[in-house]
C-alpha cells in the first residue's frame, strides 16, 4: 500500500483544487468524527483522503471500469452513472493503491447512497462529506451540531435532505438510501 503523501499527491492530481480542498475538509471533519465516537482516525482520514478520487472520471470511463470488474449497473445507475464515482472509488483504492481494508473501502464505496446498516466509519464519511466546512445550505450548522452528539440522528437527518434534494430536482432515489433511512427508523 502507498503512504498517505504519495496517495495525497494522486487525489491532488485528479481533482480541480476546489474538490481537492473538499476533500480535506471532509479528512479533517472525519478525524474529528472518529475522535469524538472513538473510532480509528487512521481510518477515517484515508477513506476521506479517497472517497472523490474518481469524482472528474466521466460517464463513459466510470462504466468501462466498474463493467470491467465483474459489476452490473442497476437502472438508477445507469440513469445517473456519476454515482458510480463511489464504487469506483472503492475499485482505484483496492487496485491501484493496494488498500485492503474493508471498511474504508466500504466507506468510500457508500458515501454516496449510503446504506443499510452503515458501520461507524461509514457513518463518519457519509457525514462528514455533508458537513464538512465548505458545505453550505440551510441547516448545515444544526446538522454539524449534531453530529458530534448523535451521529444516528444526524445520519438519518443528512440521509433525508438528500433524499428530499433528489426529488426536487427530479431524478431517482436509489434504494441503498431508502434502505438506510428505513433501516435508521427500525432500528433507532
Ligand atoms: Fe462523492
Ligand atoms: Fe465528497
């Protein structure tokens, strides 16, 4: 596995320097996530470090090289094939970089939809991606209130207003976010 300079000068030289700047707002917001849960900060900055890193690949490129490791796009993804960013995300930090952990590649991987039972990490950058402090919308300093005192509420929160955001504009939910949401209220 590469060390974290060398994989910090890859994100750098695939990202614009606004997106690059986003992502370390989302490795320093995650650190503080783990610290604050007890979880691995480690961890969390690595899979901050990576999560966009295939975010400039376009349509055409993120499909040829999802399809290439054995993956079948469901309807959503075909009509939204950005969202594949995540998955392929995941692929370029297991392949490319040589990371074996699971659960930051998993927390890449779902940082976009989210899922059913998120573990702590992908909690961290799911939120973390959202709060992180060049995200504004309204709410936004609620949501980072909360979450340093209830990451699950904030959570479903976050999951929510994206699921409301998708609406208004039209486009499709994908079923991993309904499963989290739902998952969240059984659950909580
Ligand atoms: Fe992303
Ligand atoms: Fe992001």
């Amino acid at each position: 596995m590469w060390n974290e300079e060398e994989i910090k000068a890859y994100v750098k030289d695939r990202l614009s320097e606004k997106r690059f700047n986003h992502v370390l707002g989302v490795c320093d917001t995650a650190v503080k996530m783990a610290e604050c849960y007890g979880g691995s900060k480690k961890d969390a900055n690595l899979a901050a470090l990576l999560h966009d890193i295939a975010k400039k690949m376009s349509d055409e490129e993120l499909i040829k090289l999802v399809s290439s490791k054995g993956y079948k796009l469901n309807s959503v993804e075909k009509n939204s094939p950005q969202l594949l960013h995540a998955l392929a995300g995941a692929i370029i930090g297991r392949d490319e970089i040589g990371i074996d952990n699971e659960d930051v590649l998993n927390s890449v991987r779902y940082h976009t939809t989210g899922r059913e039972n998120m573990s702590l990490l992908e909690k961290i950058i799911y939120i973390s991606d959202y709060i992180e402090p060049s995200r504004n919308f309204p709410g936004v300093d609620e949501l980072r209130k909360l979450s340093f005192e209830n990451i699950d509420k904030a959570l479903l929160l976050a999951l929510e207003n994206s699921i409301k955001y998708v609406i208004k504009k039209g486009e499709l939910l994908h079923i991993d976010t309904i499963k989290a949401r739902n998952f969240l209220i059984i659950e909580g």
